[in-house]
C-alpha cells in the first residue's frame, strides 16, 4: 500500500464520509448488543420455551425488511436521505430506551418485547435504504467502489468487537445495562449523521405513490438484465451460502467435539476474514466485476467444503476466514457495481429490494438447513453447500456483459 493509496482513500479524503462509517460502525456494534442480549433475555427470562420464543424473536428482527421494505426504499428516494436516517435513529433510541426502563423496573413481559422488537426492527429498513442510497453523495464518482466496500465491512468489523464487548456488557450490567449500552450507541449514531454537512436529497421522482415507484424500479430492473442478474445471484448464493454461521457452532459439537469458546474462535475468524479482504479491496482500483464476483464465489464455496472436512480446530479457522474473505470479494464488487449502474433517483428502492430479497431467503435457507442436518451429518450437509455454491460461479458468466467485460 503506498501514500497515494492512503491519502485517496474515501475515508481520509471525506470528512462527511468518515463521520457516516462512524455512524454506521457505533450502531451495528450496538446491533450486536442487542442480539446478544436478546437471546440471553429470551433463554432465562422467557419461561420454559425461551428457545423457541428466541427463534421467533430472531424471525421478528427480519420481518419489517420483506414487509416494509418497498414503503422504505420509496421514501428514501423521495426525502433526505439524512433526515430519514435521523428519523429512523431517533425513534429506534425512544424504543430501546422504554424497553431499557421496563427492563429496569420489572416490568418487561413477553408480549411487550415482541411488540417492542416487532417495532424497533420496522425503523432499520428506511435507515439501511437511505444509508446504502447515499455513498455518492457523501465521495464522488472515482471513490465510489472504494465507498462501498468500506461500507460492506462495517457489519463484520463491528460484530468482531461488538461480540467481545457485548458479552462483557451483559456479564458487568446485565440484560438491561447491555439493552441501555444499545441505545446509547444509537445516540452516538445520531450524533455523527447530525453532524454531516450534505443534506443527502436524492434526485426527485416523477412518481407520487409507492405502487408506481416500486412499478418503476421493476421496469428499470427488466431493463438492466445485469442488474437483475446479479440481484438473482446473490439470492442463491444466499441460501446455499447462509447456512455456514449456524454450521459453526454445530461442527464444533458434532463435527469436532470441542468446547464452545471454539465457536467464538470460529466466528471471530469468519467475520476477520471479511474484514480483512473487504477493507482491502477499498484501496484498489475498480477492477472487473465478473472476474471478482466469481472468484469470490468459488473461493467461499472450496472454503466451506475445505471447513467441513477439516479434522479440528486448527483446520477449521483458516477455512472460516477464507470463507469470510470469499464472502466479502463478492459483497464488495457487487456493492460497487450496484452504486454505479442504478440511479441516484432508485437507489433507496433497489437496495431497499436487496435487502428484502437476502433477508425473506436466509430464514428459509436455515431452516432447510437444519431439517437436513437432522438427517444427514453435519459434515455432509456443509461439504454440500459448500459444492453447490463453487458451481454457481459458472453463473457469473450467464449475467449479461459478464463474458464480454462490459460490466
């Protein structure tokens, strides 16, 4: 990495950039935290079905994406974007604040937390529609590849530490101590998108009801038959690609009989992997799409089948980051080529549709997942997935403009 490099990087030459990656960091940390913390709020205070209680939960966090994401796209590309994230931060600090009190005062029951988790995930589809519809605004035409995939690294850096730090929350402040840790990050976040000067307004659209804009974006999509194209790939390699995080913890337990601080290990490598290839992939030039989506594809797929036929620990953890980093080639270039190819005037739609799109398949591929592991070894099923996402490569090359380079 040389000088150039460094001092050309989006986050060095943009301050109202930087101050979006804060926002966007601090708040899937406290993302972390609130998964953590629900899950041991649902084992011990739940009752005697917290298990199951915990899956619906988890379903619930889902659910407003697939539902509400066509309603959130249309006004984030109609409004500021910046004041729809402030809109959306704000009411996800008053929700988590009120569950913070009941929690401290006694007075959580199980409904009120599925209302309260029903109505604190409907706000993330308008603020990841309005986050992801903005990277343009906020660099410039040249940096914007590099944008992006620093933008698809912050999940992954941010559940690095936010496991670490989210489990020392709940054992030093409890369930509601770490519930409170995770509105306090949504006022951090608050802060930093305060504070950005671009008022983010997307270019107006010529339609008035969110029928017609999502009746547009269908039309633009059946168009951009590349687009669409790789909107479809993701969809599958989704499914088949899923499946590896609770494929961790069951290696450890049926694959390799170790203990559970080896599932922290393992998913520790897995989101590093991610990280590393993701943050690294932003200081290099725009390079063939194509080329990187199925490279990332076939290295994430040999990865899983490399992880389920490790004999332990130690074959497992660079199979893992390998994984990570596959996933994260793939989510970088993908991203970059999302933000040049659809206008300003969709973004907030199409990437509202993604979202919808990977959040409505995972709950399925889990599902099947585990049905299928109930059946066959653990081993099998992920030398499977493992097999079957290396050959969708090959369908990099059906999306149109793949083979000629266009794209």
């Amino acid at each position: 990495m040389n000088f150039k490099a460094l001092t050309g990087h989006p986050l060095v030459r943009f301050g109202d950039f930087r101050r979006f990656f804060l926002a966007r960091f601090v708040s899937s940390i406290g993302d972390k935290f609130f998964a953590i913390a629900l899950s041991w709020w649902a084992v011990n205070d739940a009752g005697p079905n917290g298990p199951m209680h915990l899956g619906f939960l988890m379903g619930i966090t889902l659910l407003p994406a697939v539902v509400l994401g066509p309603i959130s796209g249309t006004l984030a590309d109609r409004y500021s974007r910046k004041t729809c994230m402030i809109v959306a931060d704000c009411a996800r600090l008053a929700v988590m604040s009120v569950m913070t009190g009941l929690l401290i005062i006694g007075e959580m029951s199980l409904l009120l937390m599925y209302l309260s988790v029903l109505t604190l995930s409907s706000f993330m589809p308008l603020f990841e529609a309005s986050a992801n519809g903005c990277l343009e605004a906020l660099t410039d035409e040249e940096s914007l590849a590099a944008a992006a995939a620093v933008n698809s690294s912050v999940v992954e850096l941010s559940n690095v530490l936010g496991a670490a730090l989210g489990g020392v929350a709940l054992a030093t402040l409890g369930t509601a101590g770490a519930f409170g840790v995770d509105g306090g990050t949504f006022l951090l976040s608050l802060l930093f998108i305060v504070m950005i000067g671009n008022p983010l307004r997307p270019e107006r659209l010529p339609v008035s009801s969110i029928e017609g804009g999502m009746k547009e974006l269908l039309l633009w999509l059946r168009s951009n038959g590349d687009v669409l194209g790789y909107l479809c790939l993701f969809g599958g390699l989704n499914f088949f690609a899923a499946p590896l995080m609770v494929s961790v913890p069951m290696m450890v337990k049926y694959g390799f009989d170790g203990p559970v601080s080896w599932v922290a290990f393992l998913e520790g490598s897995l989101a590093l992997g991610s990280v590393v290839v993701a943050m690294s992939v932003s200081f290099l030039s725009p390079g063939s799409v194509s080329r990187r989506v199925f490279w990332g594809i076939l290295t994430t797929g040999l990865a899983m089948a490399a992880f389920a036929s490790s004999s332990g620990f130690a074959g497992g953890v660079p199979s893992v980051f390998v994984a990570g980093g596959g996933l994260a080639l793939v989510n970088a270039a993908a991203m970059g080529y999302f933000q040049r190819r659809v206008p300003d005037s969709m973004r907030g739609r199409f990437f509202a549709v993604l979202t919808a799109v990977a959040y409505s398949v995972m709950p399925a591929a889990l599902v099947v997942n585990g049905v299928v592991c109930q059946i066959w070894p653990v081993r099998a099923v992920l030398a499977a997935d493992g097999a079957i996402v290396a050959l969708m490569g090959a369908l990099v090359w059906r999306v149109p403009g793949a083979i000629s380079g266009r794209n």
